[in-house]
C-alpha cells in the first residue's frame, strides 16, 4: 500500500470514532457537560418579595463595608 491509501484508510477510521463518539455523548446515559438552556424559554423570573430580600441584603453588606471604612 502506498502512503496516500494508509492516509485514507485512517482519515475513514476517524470518521467511524468521531461519529461513535457523538452518538455517546449525546446519548442518555452519556455524560453531556455541556449546560443548555433548552426548553426553559430565556431568562428566570424573580418574585417582587425575593428581589426585595436581595436588595436588604445588599445594603445591609454595603452598610457593613461602610462602617469598616470609617473605623479604619
């Protein structure tokens, strides 16, 4: 066999492997690490009542950070 058929002949195994390998990964029980939003239709929403606690939190660490400033 001359080197061209030998290239061929790995570029083919290759091409079995990748495709082997896709349909693993994509399958059910492999592991996919990839994380897809998919289906969830954008962005979370956030209740007015978690946006306000958020919020308390937020100040009371600023309010925190503040007082460490004027002490030092």
């Amino acid at each position: 066999m001359d080197n061209s058929k030998i290239l061929e002949a790995i570029d083919e195994q290759m091409a079995r492997l990748q495709q082997a390998r896709a349909l693993l990964s994509n399958s059910a029980g492999g592991r996919n690490t990839t994380r897809r939003r998919a289906g969830r239709g954008g962005r979370r929403k956030i209740s007015a009542q978690a946006r306000a606690r958020i919020a308390a939190a937020q100040k009371a660490r600023w309010a925190k950070w503040r007082k460490a400033q004027k002490a030092a």
